[in-house]
C-alpha cells in the first residue's frame, strides 16, 4: 500500500477515535466537530501556543475554548498580515470557530480524564495529526475529519447533498486535465478545500523548487468558492494549514459571483494605464452538490447547472473536470436542456464511469465529465465514453475502499487513454458522437457483444424448468401450457454443448419484439385471486402473487417479461407461459412473429447477458430499451430461430434425461 494512502487509512482511524472521545465527553453536534478540530490544528500552528496552558480555568475569557480560540484566531490574523482586503474572510471563519469560548461540556474539567475534553482532543491532534500537514500531500485532513463525522451521523451534510471526493479522485482528476503550474485553477464549490490541496500538490512540484514560483501559485493560481459556513471554515483552515493564507478562497455563491472580481489579469501599457489580458480560469475541480433538483422550482440547482456555469467562468481552451452522480448524464429533471446549453457553448471531451464503490457507504454511482471550455460542440465530434468501473480498488470490511496492487498501472491505462494513445477494445472505451438527448454514458452506446455460454442457456432453462415443477407440486399446473409430447420437428443439434459454433450477430430488441410497461403501482392494493403478478424479482420467474386484476392489466401469456429496475433484479428477464399482469417496475415484451416457447427462452438468455449495462440507479427507460441490442444466433443476416429452438429443446431433454438418472423424475408406479 503506497504510503499517502497508509496516512489516509491512518487519519481515518484517528477521526474515527476522535469521534468516539467527542462522543463520550463532548457532546458535540455533527457540523461542530470539524469546525472543532480546525480551531485546535489552527491553534497549535501558533508559535507562543503550548497544550499544557490549558488548565481548566473557569474564569471568563481564560477558560480552555478562549484559549484555543485566541490561538486559532492570531495565527488566522498572521496568516492574513498585511492582506487587509480578506478582514470579511477572516471576521466569517472566527464565526464559525467561536462556539468553542462557551460550551460548557468543552470547557469543563471532567475527574475521569483529569483534564478538560478541549485539552483531551488537542492532545490527540498534537500526537497523531499535525506530522500529517505538510504541503507535499495530496490529501485533505480536515475534509477526511469532515467525512467520518458525517459518515458517523449527527450532521446534516448528506441531507444537503454533500459528498465529499476521495482522495484518489481529487488527484486522478487534477492529473486527468493536466493541471499545470502556470494555471489558474477554481474549484466553485469549494467544500473542504480537497481539490484545491490536490491542485496546489501538482503545480508545487512542477514548480521544482523554483521558490517564486511556488509562493505565486499559492498566493494567486488557487481559487475556490464555498456558500456553506462550516465547509467554507474548513476549506480556508485547510488552505492556510498548508501555508497558502493567501489563497482566493470565498464565501459566496457560485452562481452570482463575478468571475473579473475574483480573476482578471492587468498589464501595465507604455502609456500609464492598465489593460485586462485575461479574465477567467485555466483549468477547473469540482464535484458539485448532488440532488438538489427536486423539483420544477429547483431545476436551476441541478448537477449540470453548476457545471455549466462553471465552464462559462473559464477561459476559451480552458479544461473542465467535474464528478457528478450517474444520474446527471441523463435527461432526468431537465438535464436535456442543460446538455444542449453546453454542447452550444463547449465541449464534451470525455466521460469516465468510476468503480460503483468510489463513494463507499454513500451509494452514489458516479462519473467524471471533462469538458473544454468556450469551443461549441462540432457534431461530428466523437467523445470518449470510458468504463472505468474496474480501476483497481475494492472494499476491505472495516477499513472501506483500498488498492489491491493494480490501482497504478490501471489509472495509467485510463490516462492513456484520455490522451489518445490507447485504443482498447469497446469494454474500455466507445467513440461516439453525441446529443442533448442521449445519455453521456458509456453503459448508453455500448452493447455487450459476449454471446451467451452453454452453462447460462442451461440455467436459464433449468430455472425455468424448476419454476414449471414448482407450479405443478403447488398444484398450479392449471396455468401451464400443455406440451405435446413429440420430438422437435426442426433441425436438432448434436450435442447441446455447441451453441459457441453458431454464428453470432447483435440485433436491436425491439426489431423484433413489442414492449409495454407495466401500470399496476400499488401491488399491496390487489387482493387475492387467480392471476399472476410478475414483479421486479430476481427468483421465481419473478412471480410475487396471485392476484384478482382488471382485463385491461391482464396481458396473454407467451411472452418475456423484463425486469426494468429494482435492486438486485434490474435488467433479468423471464419466459412467462400464461397470462398475468404486471407491475410498473416490469415491461412486457411480446414477438412480432410466431416464436417457440424456446426460442424466447433462448431471447431471455440474451437479454439478460446485458444486465451489466443497467444498475438499481440506471433502470431500463424507454430511451434505454430502444437502444438495447442483444447478442443472438444469426442466418443471413436474420436470428436464427431455428438453431435457437433447436438448442434449447435439446438442452431441455438433456436436463430431464440426468433427471430420470438420478430419480428425481419418475413414472408412478402402477397398482398391482
């Protein structure tokens, strides 16, 4: 494990003590434990500060959090010496600190600990955390402080659609758009600052030591932007901890501040007078607040919203980073309108699929969008759509999200690949151009080409098969089909085993097949009765219950239903032999031509070999399903019913046949 990601394991287990004695003897609220800390790291960063003047004194203004506090807010005015314009900045982190003068439970001498609970937490800060300040790390202590207390309950930072980006991906972004020591990088939703670290720990050490150029890039090529108090006091604590008192750091809204205020360059001219070369920023982080497009009132405040207004902060040629939820490179809550925004003005570089674990314990599915800022979409344009879900990292019980040795040469590849320099095959990487309407994902223009194995046609039609018995013992057989009993009339295969000899094509689902959404939203409404409803299951052909339902919901039977969402089940699908009605999660699809019963248990097969593509967050839409192509057996350019019936009648007889072997199916014995 390479050392800064041992430090972050390492300060994450601190945070979680931490929490743990602030639990016990402080009885801290949630978004006052990181703001806590940041007065302490603060404090202990003043030179004429030393732990043991903390003494429990009960004397107004001597008391522990005075101290702390004085500490905390002289190093904040030496850090800001002779930088009157940043009093505000200043005056709204104080603000944010100042809670710790009065809380009684902070500042009272406890006899179990011998101490006050502030002197307790400043102990352990001083022993275990402040080795891990320095400059030349990528990482974010204080937002890894930050993510623990949220992650441990109490704070209201999920509620307001903060996530806070690992430390992996703040690095893996910075590299992805090539940050530079002679950019101007923002991050408009600043958070804990996480960015902005991992920005200044590349362009530092492109600096080479060039001190005058270090001190540049930290006191003018950093800006960020914060509306949240408690983020923006940890952000600014974070930066100025780092040696960067200076950097542009405001509290502010992303979306009405004014880009020349914060960043215009002025050039002296022979006559005396100033002229503005260049307003806006090179290069851009962010990760913006996710879900606050509830409704039409808030559609303003979706992700691509705030990316948009990004790009249009930045200069022509600038480059865009920003992870945003799957979601976002959708239509939903009027993304369309945003995406064609954004295609009129810039454009849309890449799109990388992350590991679905990246925010592990958050259950986000996320991507990382980069764009080129100030150039208009050409439509011939292919973007690179990239599955980058295999990136090297898994979860470890009781330690979250880590490296398992390939997480280097991994990112490498990706790296490679967003370069050009690397072509893989379509797994990895889909070229395509793009429109407002499609999905910006790599799930949306990829089709799994890998054919379907004899071992998962064989399940299928053992479940199948199982399924039929299973109606049958339950004394159902009512609603089974009648088979005939006579061998198949059309051409056999040999030998059940042989499907990979086939010639395989992909074809478009709904070329041949109709497809109607079930309606039924309310199952617990049904009452009992005599018709089956197929729900988003994923055993039992998905049958919930049987039901009494209206003729209108009652659709014959022959036909495949498949599962357009629900966890676990998404995107499996089920030969369904008799009539039945559905539920809204589930879409019926129903051949063009007449079909076998095997030949749609083959087409089951098929469809459910996509089941990669989809996930609970990424159901099958309308949208969706007309793209879906499936892998089937081909014949002059047509599926190649014939082979599939053929196969599967085979495959049947063959698992009936090892059935008799081994007992299972017998005739009943006659009376004597």
């Amino acid at each position: 494990m390479p050392k800064e990601e041992r430090d972050l394991q390492e300060v994450k287990k601190i945070a979680a003590d931490l929490h743990e004695d602030m639990r016990n003897y402080g009885s801290l609220e949630g978004d006052r434990k990181a703001t806590t800390v940041a007065a302490i790291l603060l404090a202990l960063k003043e030179r004429h500060f030393r732990i043991d003047q903390l003494d429990g004194s009960t004397i107004t203004g001597q008391t522990d959090g005075w101290k702390v506090f004085n500490a905390a807010s002289s190093y904040l005015d030496q850090a800001y010496l002779g930088d009157d314009t940043n009093n505000e900045k200043r005056g709204a982190v104080k603000d944010q600190l100042a809670h710790i003068r009065g809380d009684v439970t902070l500042n009272q001498k406890r006899s179990d600990i011998g101490m006050t609970p502030l002197r307790k937490f400043a102990q352990a800060l001083q022993a275990d955390v402040l080795d891990h300040l320095h400059a030349t790390s990528s990482f974010d202590i204080l937002g890894n402080f930050f993510g623990e207390f949220v992650r441990y309950g109490g704070s209201d930072g999920n509620a307001l659609g903060i996530v806070l980006t690992p430390h992996h991906i703040t690095t893996l972004m910075a590299d992805l758009i090539d940050v530079n020591a002679d950019d101007y990088v923002i991050d408009p939703c600043a958070g804990t600052a996480s960015f902005l670290i991992a920005a200044m720990r590349r362009m530092v050490g492109q600096a080479k030591g060039d001190q005058d150029k270090i001190d540049e890039i930290r006191s003018s090529r950093l800006h960020g932007i914060e509306l949240q108090g408690k983020l923006y006091t940890i952000g600014v604590a974070n930066m100025i901890l780092r040696g960067d008192g200076k950097a542009h750091f405001y509290r502010d809204d992303m979306f009405h501040v004014s880009v020349p205020d914060i960043r215009t360059t002025l050039v002296e001219q022979p006559d005396g007078k100033t002229a503005i070369v260049e307003t806006g920023f090179t290069k851009c982080l962010m990760n913006p607040p996710y879900s606050q497009a509830k409704n039409k009132d808030t559609r303003h405040l979706s992700e691509m919203s705030f990316v948009q207004r990004a790009l249009d902060m930045m200069n022509i040629g600038g480059r865009l980073a920003a992870i945003v939820p799957e979601s976002a490179m959708t239509n939903k809550s009027g993304n369309q309108i945003t995406k064609a925004a954004i295609l009129k003005s810039h454009t849309l570089d890449s799109v990388i699929t992350l590991n679905p674990q990246t925010f592990y314990g958050v259950g986000t599915h996320t991507v990382i969008a980069l764009f080129t800022a100030g150039k208009p979409h050409p439509g011939s344009r292919k973007v690179k759509f990239i599955d980058f879900r295999d990136d090297g990292r898994k979860v470890l019980q009781n330690v979250g999200l880590v490296g398992d040795g390939t997480e280097n040469s991994k990112k490498d590849i990706l790296l490679e690949i967003c370069e050009g320099d690397l072509d893989p095959d379509s797994r990895l990487l889909v070229k395509s151009t793009v429109a407002a309407d499609d999905e910006w994902l790599h799930s949306f223009f990829y089709s799994n080409d890998d054919t379907p194995t004899d071992d998962e046609l064989r399940n299928t039609v053992a479940d199948y098969l199982v399924f039929e018995f299973s109606m049958i013992m339950r004394r159902q057989a009512r609603l089974l089909p009648r088979r005939d009993g006579h061998s198949h009339p059309g051409r056999t295969v040999e030998d059940p085993s042989t499907v990979q000899t086939a010639t395989w094509d992909s074809f478009r689902l709904l070329d041949h097949f109709t497809a109607k959404r079930g309606r039924q939203t309310n199952m617990a409404a049904l009452p009992p009765g005599e018709t089956p409803l197929i729900s988003a299951k994923n055993s039992n052909n998905g049958l919930k219950a049987f039901v009494t339902a209206p003729k209108a919901r009652i659709t014959a039977g022959h036909a495949i239903t498949l599962n357009n969402d629900g966890d676990g089940g998404v995107g499996l699908a089920y030969y369904q032999p008799f009539a039945f009605t559905l539920d809204s999660h589930v879409t019926a699809l129903r051949p063009t031509r007449e079909l076998s019963r095997e030949a749609l248990l083959f087409v089951c097969c098929a469809i459910s070999k996509q089941r990669p593509l989809f996930s609970h967050g990424r159901s099958i839409s309308e949208k969706r399903l007309h793209n879906l192509h499936i892998m089937l057996p081909a014949s002059n350019g047509q599926p190649d019913w014939t082979f599939m019936e053929a196969y599967v009648h085979d495959c049947e007889a063959a698992l009936q046949l090892a059935a008799h072997e081994h007992g299972i199916l017998r005739a009943p014995t006659q009376p004597q």
